[in-house]
C-alpha cells in the first residue's frame, strides 16, 4: 500500500460519481505483545493453507469480507493472484471449524524485516464468539516466529466497527490516516448489490 500521497485539502471533497471514500487507519506494532487469552474452543484450528487455488481462496475471501465491501483480491487478475498466493514470503491459514473454512489469516513477508498482516477475518458465524483472538494470536505468533523488527496492518471505516479497537487491543498502535477513493463494486456486480448494507448504495 502506497502511503506517499498528495494530502487532501481541508474542507469537504467531492467524489465521482459511482465511488467510495472511506478512511483507512494503519496501524504497527514493533516488538511481540503479551497474547490476550482466547477462548479454549475444541473444535476451532489455525491450519496452514499453502497456495491455494485461486478460485477457493476467493471464496472464503468473498464469504469472509464481502458485507466489509472487501474488493481487491475479486479485481485481480488470475496470474497476478497465483503469484501471491505461490510466493514462499506469502503465508496463508484457514481457521477450521469441523472440517469448514470459516477464517482467512494471511502474511505478507516480502518486505524484509517486516509483516504485514494483508487479510485477517472470520465469517458472519463466528463474529463475536472469540474465533477472532484465536486467529490473531496465532498470527501474533507467527509472525513474530520470523526476523521482522515490525508488525503491521490497515483497516478502514467500512470494516466492522470492532476491527480497529481489536487490532488496538492486540498490541497495534496507529501511526497514520489516510482516504482511499475506490469504484463502488456493487454497482459493477462484483460484490452482490446487497453487500455492505451499512453503506447507502448510490445509484448513477
């Protein structure tokens, strides 16, 4: 992600017809916290997924972020989205429940001495049952396993509403704020036109 950019001016902007603003907060941590206590859940498991077909990973991309108005994996090119999911310096996990996919971990760790956590969420079944801290505390500790000196990650406005004092509680810190202006992808039928019902669709 990109964080040198012209600033916006103060005062309000306007947007194209058929966009999305939202304001996105990234966030680091710079050494290993103390893991907060996860739920003891049997039948939950942070399992590696490695390169996963493309169409599959989609899938759980799309159950897990599509109400989120998650768009960037669904854009991508085929041949661009293998080569991430290949890479060895890209780690991906699947939380397990009964044999089910219901959580998507991944780790960008192509950027020397650094992790960024690219994709990080469970599905609608899970929200708010503790599935969440077991996931973040096993990507806690793998990604602190390797030779990184910083930890981080970007969430945005359009998230859900628990994601950044989760992420605050987990040991980030905030450390920039930016706005990002992106096609509304309900309107293209990439995301179906009932996804992100906390976002009034605008017709054009």
């Amino acid at each position: 992600m990109d964080t040198v950019n012209t600033p916006l001016p103060i005062g309000y902007s306007k947007l194209p017809p058929g966009t999305l603003a939202t304001v996105v907060t990234c966030l680091e941590m710079r050494e290993k916290p103390p893991l907060r206590a996860a739920p003891s859940e049997a039948d939950l498991s942070v399992v590696p997924w490695p390169s996963p077909d493309p169409e599959e990973y989609r899938a759980l991309y799309r159950r897990v972020g599509e109400e989120w108005l998650w768009v960037s994996r669904l854009s991508m090119e085929d041949e661009a989205l293998r080569a991430i999911l290949a890479s060895a310096a890209v780690e991906i996990f699947g939380l397990m429940r009964n044999g089910e996919r219901i959580g998507l971990l991944e780790l960008d760790f192509r950027k020397a001495g650094e992790c960024e956590l690219a994709f990080f969420g469970v599905d609608a079944s899970a929200v708010g049952s503790g599935a969440g801290r077991i996931l973040m505390n096993a990507a806690i500790d793998h990604a602190w396993s390797k030779p990184i000196d910083r930890f981080w990650v970007h969430t945005c406005h359009l998230d859900h509403p628990a994601a950044l004092p989760f992420y605050q509680r987990s040991g980030f810190t905030v450390y920039d704020r930016m706005v990002e202006v992106f096609e509304d992808p309900r309107l293209s039928g990439m995301l179906n036109r009932d996804a992100g019902r906390h976002v009034p669709l605008i017709e054009t």
